[in-house]
C-alpha cells in the first residue's frame, strides 16, 4: 500500500450528482511526519477543485427506468475519480455513494431497484473497494446528512484538533451546523452541559479517532425537517395563496417577486400574451416587508408540541445557548447572503439590521429596474433572472427560519455590539479564537468546501487508524448512558472489514509525487520553508550576474511596475464560494445585495433626538386589522403566538426559558420598555356604568370600560424599530369583558383618556392611531383570513382558525351602533359567548416633548343572554394586501394610481353596510359585485384635530333616519387647511347597492390615489410611505 489513501463519494442530491475524491497520508507516514501536536489531531484530508465533477439530473429521475442509471449518469462520474486516483491505489479506495433529499422522496421498490442498480455498475465497470452495497450505496437521513455537516464544520474550524483554543465558554469548544438546500434543512450542535444532561437520550454519540489512536467523543444533536428547504418553502407559499383567494381568480398577488413581473405558478415567467396571462399565475408586487410576514406561517410553529422545547414544525429541539452555540450556516444559508453580486464584501459578518436593508433595497425595485441591472452587469456576471426573481423569497425565508424559527439573536438589533465587523479577524485566526458571532454563513474555510461529504470521509478515515489499547469502534449512533456500543451504531468502513496495517511504512519514497507533496501539501510548516529557500536562491543567483546585468534587469523591473503602490489589494479571505450540489447549487444562485454602507451606532440609538418621525407616513385614523411593519428597521417583527428568541436582551441563558411570544416582545423590550403600567392613585375607575344608550330594549346595558394605562415614549424617543414617540402595536392579549357569561354587543366606542377621565386627543398631542379588537376561541374563524399566511391576530396569541376581528378604530374614535334609535321592529348584535376571550392590538403616538400616560377606553352596548329577538352579525374584512401586513407601496411619487383585490365570497348573508379606509393621497374605494359597483366609500380631507368623531370605517354609524353619509365631492370641512382625511363615507341603505352577499359571489375592491388631488404622507427622505386600501362590511346572520 503506497504513501496516501483516497476515497471516493458521490452526492447524489434531488438535482444533480457530485463526485468527490479526497486523499490523506496513511497512518504510518502519518506518525511518522507529526509532532507531538499533531499526533493528537485528526487525519488531513486534501481535495482540489478539479477533483471534483457535477451532472445533472439527480439519480432520482431514474427512479423508473433504474437499469439506464450506469450509462446515462454514472459513466462520466465514475471516468472522472479514476483519472485522479492513481491505478495502483483504486483498489484500496472505498467508494460511496450517498443519496440524500430526491432519493428519500421515491416508492421504496424504485429506490431498491436503482441502489442495486448503482452498486452492480459501479462493481461491475471499476474495481474500487465496494465490498457492501447496503453501506456503500444508500440513502441517508436528513440527520445522517446533518452529522455529517457538523464534523465537516468543525474539522475545518479546528474545533476537534485543538479544544482549549476554540473555547467558547463554559468548556464548549464546537460549532454548530446549519444547512439548507432544495428540499430540507438541517440542525446539528452539542447543546450546554445542562442541556445535554436533560437530553441525553436525543442526542447521537460520536466516535472519532486520531493520528495516534486516541478516540475523541462528542455527543451532538440532529434534526432536519422535511420540505423546509428553498424550494419546498416556496411549493407551500404558492399553495397557500391560492387558498387564501380561493378558487374562480387567476392573478394572485405576490409580494415575494419583484413588482410587475409575472410568473406561473411553478415559478415561471409569463409572455404577456392574453393566452398566457388566463392563466393561473403570481404577480409580484415588491414588498419585502409583507413577504417576510407572510412566509413567516411556513414556519408552522403553532403545531403541536409533544417534546419541549420545540422550535419548526413541532419538532423537538434542546435549548439553545447562545452564549456558547456559535453556528455557521452553509448552501442556501451562503448563497442568499453571498453568492450574487462579485463586488459585495465576502469578509462581512452578517449581520440581520443591514442584510435586511440591503434585501429591502433590491427587493423594492419594479422588474424593469432589475431587469436592466442584470444586463448591464450592475450585481456582476454571475446574476441572471432567474435568480433575480427567487431571491426575494428566499432571503425571507432565510430570515424567517433564521430568527423566528431556531431563535438566531438579530445582531444589529437584538445585540448589544451588533453590526461590528468582526468577521475579517476571525478569518485570520479561527483556528485560534473561533466565531464570536451567534451565526456567521461559510463556503469554503481555508479553501477547503464546509460540505457534508468532507464530514463522511473524515469519518471514514479516522476508522482506518489502528486504535490505542481497548479502544471502541469509529462511528455513531444513539446516546445511551452507560452503553458503549448501542445496537444502531453505525460503522463508516462496515463493522468487520479490516483495517489496513498501516502501522508499518511500506511506501515507496522515490515515487513521483513525493517532491511534490513534501514541498506542497498544506502543512504550514513546509511552505513557508520552501519560499524562503527559492527567495535565497533567487538572491544568490541576482549577486552571481555582475554590475552590468544586475542593473540592466533592476530598470526593466521598475519599468513593469507603477512608481506609486497601489491602495488596497486582495482580501485573504477564508470563505470563498460554496457549492452545494444536494440539491442543485447552480438553481440555488449565487446571489448578493448590492453593497451598503452603515451609518453610525448613533443614528439608530434610543437616546437619538430630532423632529422628523419614521412614522410620518402614518395616516391619523383607523389603520389596519393586522400588524403593518414599519417603515425602516421592521423586519425583525414576525407576528407569532410562539415566537423563540434567545438572546442576553431576554435573559434567556444559560436555559432557554418558556417561549416567548411576540406579544410578550411587543409589550417589553421591542417597545423600549414602554407600555401597560399600574394605575396611579386618584386615576378614575375602570369600570363606569353609563345610561343605556340603546333605549330599545329595555333590559339592555351600557358601560365604559378602561384598559391600561399604557405609557407612550415622548416624540424624541425612539423604540426599538426607530420610531420616534410610538407605542407600536401593543397587544392586550386578554382585556376585561362587558359581561361574566354570554352576551350580545349592540353597539361599540373607542376612545382615549388620561387617568383623571380627560379626553387624550391631537390638541394635546396624543394619537390613537389605530385599535384591533378580536374574539379568540376554538369557535371563531376570520371570515376572509382562514389560510396558512393569515396573519391578522397572531399578534395577541391566536391564529386565523381560532380568532375573528369583529371592530377597529382610530383617531376618528369609531362610533358603531348596530342599532340606531329609529330601528325597533329588529334588534342586530355581536354575539360574545362565555368562552370568548377578548384581545386587541393598540397603536398610540405622542407628539409632546414629555413621556404621557393614557387608557385606552371602549364602551359597550350589549344585552346578557342569548334573547332570541336579536340577530347575530359579523364584520368581514377586505384589503388589498388580504391577510397581511395591509401596507403596500404606491407604484408612483406623483400622478394616480390604484390597486385591486379579488374575493370569492364563502359567506351567506345580508349585507348591512360597508365602508373603506385609505391613507392620505386616497381619493375613493369601491366595491363592486359580478362587476357591479355596490359602494363608493368616499374621503373627506380636513385638519387634523376634525378626524374624530366621524363614522370612518363605522359602516352602521348612528344617522336620521333616510340620511347616509357625504358622498358628493370632496372638500375640506369649514374651510380648514386640508391636510389629512377625516372621514371615509359609509354605504348603507340607499347608498349600498346589494342588500345580500352569497357564497360564489366575485368581490372587487379596489382603493384610488391621487397625489395630484391630495398630498400623500412622506418620510424622511421625502418620498411617499406605504399605503393601503381596506373595507369593512357587517353582515347579518352569516352563514360559512
């Protein structure tokens, strides 16, 4: 047996198939060449690029036709390792191939069959050592693939060779392994020693082996879930869509593509033709906030949990401590936060506060921009449009899976030193310090690929050392206290193949490669060596010309050289570029954001003062029934009932503590501390019975209930999104009802007080923004919000099938009466049973230079009991963004626009009203039934101060009898200044042309702007902020 030992392994992947050839010393040589150091350190492994060769398609597509697999797919593979294994050696070399994401998804017969198939050509054509088909030639497991990552990670980082330099903390000296392809996604880290004690039995043992024979164990978990990979995200988004419309719409709006490009539904771009565009298809519209909000239920974190803790799709996960877990993530991890653009910075940490800016930026750019960009070379050669149009998604997905799935803290928000660039002194001595960061995505570590196949091979070659005295067998399997060899240990080689007698050097030293090798092969000992030797040769040879030649050659070499050197030069940079061929690295795309320059730590401090507030395009008035993002920093809130975050912020080290929802992060630290207070004494009660304001009915109840008191940040504060004297989207997830049992809720007020019961308005500077009120049970189902990207009332703990929005209100202090005075033949209400609970989200802003304390209030006719004299009643939302974080961006800075949303009703019922809400710049919304207009829901602009009181988005708002609301022209009201819109007309009786929605029935809402009528609200950078376009109708006795 000669001086090396090789080893090939095919990674056969759901799209292509990629061979692998890795050589390292044998153990003899090995022993022979180490130190005392190196004697204790794992086999060296060396692989080149060229060694290296990819096809495609994946095996996975001969699941029918197995016998063709050799020719077809194997034959140029299998030609490719043999040029680079020398004859001599191919017999010794154990040859793999391991199948991972596209197998796993055949009918176990098609598997069997193409495995054998595999196994007898591979036999058959070659004579490399394949002395078991079952081990050699498999598919393995989501968790196998994992582990295998985890060595491959940590072999390169050093974290095996040397733990006292790569200590992270509390003894813990590995890292852990992130990997997302195609089709799945992988986890692998050793948890804490506290954790790793209470989990014992879900982790996997780990025996290697070094140089000198000393076994090394390490006890790690692994876990991969199954269709949360890039691409099975986006099958399940895309379904998602078509569920949350419904059946009877072609064009589904999507806010993951960029704006006005079209594509199938499989992701495809759409020729402009009307042939093409019948048909189903997805049409982008740019906004990043929305699509990381609505990517976030893909998460499926509401799923049952039967292991706590538990982090994506119930599936159990040990606590993770970021203290000491420092992860590095790899394939889309890399590619999404890399790969694109050649001029980015691939020394940068990532970090989330700038990745999302840089995302943002391009994501907002209508198609034609991009399109443009891409042929002009903007992000560099390697962009094209395919994967210009998935980045979008996937960047979401990246953050979403990143943060809200296994709890990654948001360096740049969530950390006190986030947005520092540590990376480059990291990439000089890893193997010395480690990664700081909690993630940090890597392609290639001192040129050497993080992939898994590395991680398999090491394994391999760490069973082929002889072992010291009663050592235990190379391999892994369960972790069973007090066991040594559990029954599914898993051997790397097989369990009685023998191992070469690599104690005695029988090589041959004069063979042709050993200068070569000897001279170098990546030893940091012998290159540097060598260099200085040729330098003393050179320098001898220069002395040995003469004067003349000497100076001859001096002035031809000045002459090649500019007199001046140049700024800068090349960056010696440990991750390189990452090609993961599991599941097809080229559709993966190498992309990257265009480059960003930060601002100072200063700029986004809570302590920054200034005038101008990022919530300047909020229009005073009732927003929207689900969270909006905001304006600048917002990406990092996700609307989840169970939102995971472990970070020093929260405290939640060195034990994870019970998951913290977004409520519990909106009413603590992302508000800055801000928030619900105890009452002060002398404040008014909190519970004032009021005459009933409902004189039909006798029996009937009204009171004023108080909630609070919130304290809202002074308008030179900033939370924790970079808003400036807000208290954003604060959730009282369980607030006080009108009644102990059940009842019915006749009519509803909200409004705003200081704790002395006077009113908080604008002319003392307070805002209500908007309010959300929900009714959470195992009952209740939003009548338009039921799919998997429903967000509406996750924020106060619930999902779309067990909440309904039944009222909302702004600064116009909604006023709805289901039953005005002149009505009293029939009686309407919301019902509220006993086992509803009550929440609301509440948005409030102050414009003063002092910190304020308010309540909000709402006040409630209703009637106990169930009287069979009132009917039930529900308010049903539509909104151009259905189901999200209802801002979009307008298409234009000038001029008109509008924007559409299609429903198909699944409700039965009589409609009683409706009415709209836009921001300012709006002009009218209509809506319109099997394309008849039934409603016009007109804006009346005004100052500010005369935006309460009025109907807004109260479509049964208290009026004589035979009156409805202005639906003329608009105007300003008493000649004020006109500034904001003060009132949206409502549309009922004679102004509400259809008296029944039925279920079938085609539903148009469409929302108009006009800057050129009517100023739109700006932000700091004087362009036009989001907008939205929503309608709310009642509707009697529905039926789903």
């Amino acid at each position: 047996m000669g001086k090396w030992r090789y080893g090939v392994i095919l990674d056969a992947g759901s799209s292509g198939t990629r061979v692998y050839v890795y050589k390292w010393l044998n153990n003899a040589r090995a022993r022979k060449d180490a130190d005392r150091d190196e004697l204790q350190t794992l086999p060296e492994l060396i692989t080149h690029k060229k060694w290296t060769k990819k096809t495609h398609p994946g095996v996975s597509t001969f699941g029918d036709r197995a016998s063709e697999v050799g020719e077809a797919h194997l034959k140029p593979l299998l030609a490719h390792a043999l040029k680079h294994v020398p004859s001599h050696e191919v017999e010794n070399t154990p040859f793999f191939l391991l199948a991972t994401a596209g197998m796993r998804l055949l009918p176990e017969h098609q598997r069997a069959e193409l495995l054998q198939s595999i196994c007898t050509y591979t036999r058959t054509h070659t004579k490399f050592q394949l002395p078991d088909c079952n081990l050699h030639v498999q598919v393995i497991p989501g968790e196998t693939e994992g582990l295998y990552g985890w060595i491959a990670a940590n072999y390169l980082l050093g974290g095996f060779d040397n733990p006292t330099a790569h200590n992270h903390g509390k003894g813990h000296h590995t890292y852990g392994f992130l990997d997302m392809g195609g089709a799945s996604a992988q986890i692998a880290f050793a948890p804490n020693a506290t954790e790793a004690k209470k989990h014992a039995d879900d982790l996997k043992l780990l025996r290697l082996r070094t140089i000198d024979g000393t076994p090394q164990e390490h006890r790690v978990f692994v876990t991969t879930w199954l269709g949360f990979g890039a691409n099975e995200a986006r099958r399940r988004y895309v379904k998602a869509l078509e569920e949350a419309v419904g059946g009877g719409v072609t064009e589904f709006p999507d806010p993951c593509i960029p704006k006005g490009l079209k594509v199938s539904l499989d992701g495809k771009p759409v020729e402009s033709s009307p042939e093409e565009s019948s048909k189903p298809h997805l049409l982008g519209t740019g906004n990043f906030k929305e699509c990381v909000s609505q990517t976030y239920p893909l998460l499926e974190k509401d799923k049952p949990c039967n292991d706590d803790p538990c982090l994506l799709g119930g599936t159990h996960v040990p606590a993770i401590d970021f203290n000491v877990n420092h992860f590095v993530g790899v394939s889309e991890y890399w590619h999404t936060t890399h790969g694109i653009f050649e001029m980015a910075d691939k020394d940068k940490a990532y970090d989330f506060k700038t990745y999302q800016t840089k995302v943002n930026q391009f994501c907002s750019q209508p198609w034609t921009d991009i399109q443009a960009g891409i042929k002009k070379h903007t992000w560099g050669k390697k962009v094209d449009e395919k994967t210009a149009l998935e980045v979008c998604f996937k960047a979401s997905w990246l953050i979403n899976i990143l943060h809200d799935g296994i709890g990654v803290p948001r360096v740049g928000l969530e950390m006190k030193n986030g947005g520092k660039n540590t990376t480059k002194a990291l990439i000089k001595s890893a193997k010395s310090k480690g990664f700081l960061d909690p993630f940090q995505a890597v392609d290639k570590i001192e040129g050497t690929e993080v992939s898994w196949t590395l991680g398999k091979m090491v394994l391999y070659a760490a069973s082929q050392i002889p072992p010291a005295d009663k050592a235990l067998p190379v391999g892994f399997g369960s972790n069973m206290p007090g066991v040594e060899m559990p029954k599914d240990f898993q051997y790397p080689g097989g369990k009685d193949f023998a191992l070469p007698n690599d104690l005695i050097d029988t090589s041959d030293s004069t063979v042709k490669e050993d200068w070569h090798d000897t001279l170098f092969r990546d030893s940091p000992r012998r290159v540097p060596g060598f260099l200085l030797f040729l330098l003393i040769l050179l320098v001898l040879l220069f002395l040995f010309m003469g004067r003349e030649k000497r100076a001859a050659y001096y002035t031809k070499l000045r002459s090649l050289l500019p007199f001046q050197r140049k700024r800068g030069g090349a960056s010696a940079s440990r991750f390189g570029k990452y090609d993961r061929v599991i599941e097809d690295p080229e559709a993966a795309g190498e992309f990257e954001l265009p480059p960003y320059t930060h601002g100072s730590d200063d700029e986004h401090s809570d302590d920054t003062a200034g005038t101008s507030s990022s919530r300047a395009g909020k229009t005073p008035g009732w927003a929207t029934p689900v969270l909006s993002v905001p304006p600048n920093n917002g990406l990092d809130l996700n609307v989840s009932p169970s939102y995971v975050i472990a970070s020093p912020l929260h405290q939640l080290h060195p034990k994870r503590q019970e998951d913290v929802g977004i409520s519990a992060l909106l009413q603590g630290s992302l508000n800055a501390g801000y928030g619900k207070r105890p009452a002060a004494p002398g404040d008014s009660a909190r519970r004032v019975v009021l005459a009933n304001r409902t004189p039909q009915l006798a029996d009937a109840k009204t009171v004023k209930l108080r909630y609070g008191p919130y304290s809202v940040p002074n308008m030179t504060r900033k939370n924790d999104f970079g808003e400036m004297g807000t208290l954003y989207n604060y959730p009282d997830t369980e607030i006080e009802r009108p009644c102990e049992g059940d009842c019915v809720l006749l009519g509803i007020t909200a409004g705003l007080e200081y704790g002395n019961g006077t009113e908080a308005d604008l002319k003392s500077g307070m805002w209500l923004h908007h309010m959300v009120a929900f009714t959470v049970s195992p009952q209740r189902k939003d009548p338009t919000c039921a799919g998997l990207t429903s967000l509406p009332a996750m924020a106060i703990g619930s999902d779309s099938s067990h909440s309904e929005r039944f009222f909302a209100a702004g600064n116009e202090k909604s006023n709805v009466k289901f039953n005005p005075p002149w009505v009293k033949d029939e009686m309407m209400g919301y019902y509220l049973y006993k086992n509803d609970k009550v929440a609301y989200l509440v948005d409030l802003m102050n414009q003063n230079q002092d910190d304020r304390t308010v309540y909000m209030t709402i006040t409630y006719d209703f009637i106990e009991g169930r009287p069979e004299a009132v009917s039930d009643i529900k308010a049903i939302w539509l909104d151009v963004e259905q189901c999200g974080t209802s801002e979009y961006q307008p298409p234009t800075q000038s001029g008109s626009f509008s924007a559409k949303y299609s429903w198909n009703a699944t409700v039965d019922g009589e409609i009683l009203g409706a009415g709209g809400h836009l921001h300012d710049g709006g002009t009218h919304l209509s809506l319109a039934v099997d394309g008849k207009q039934i409603c016009d829901s007109i804006a009346t602009y005004g100052t500010a101060d005369k935006a309460e009181g009025g109907p807004a988005m109260a479509p049964m708002a208290a009026a004589a009898k035979g009156e409805h609301s202005h639906g003329g022209e608009m105007k300003g009201m008493g000649g004020e200044a006109v500034e904001h819109i003060t009132k949206m007309s409502a549309c009922h009786g004679e102004t509400l042309g259809i008296e029944k929605i039925q279920k079938g029935q085609k539903w148009d809402m469409e929302a108009y702007y006009d800057y050129g009528k009517f100023k739109g609200m700006k932000n700091e950078e004087g362009k036009q902020t989001s907008v939205m376009g929503i309608a709310v109708m009642y509707v009697k006795n529905p039926k789903m």
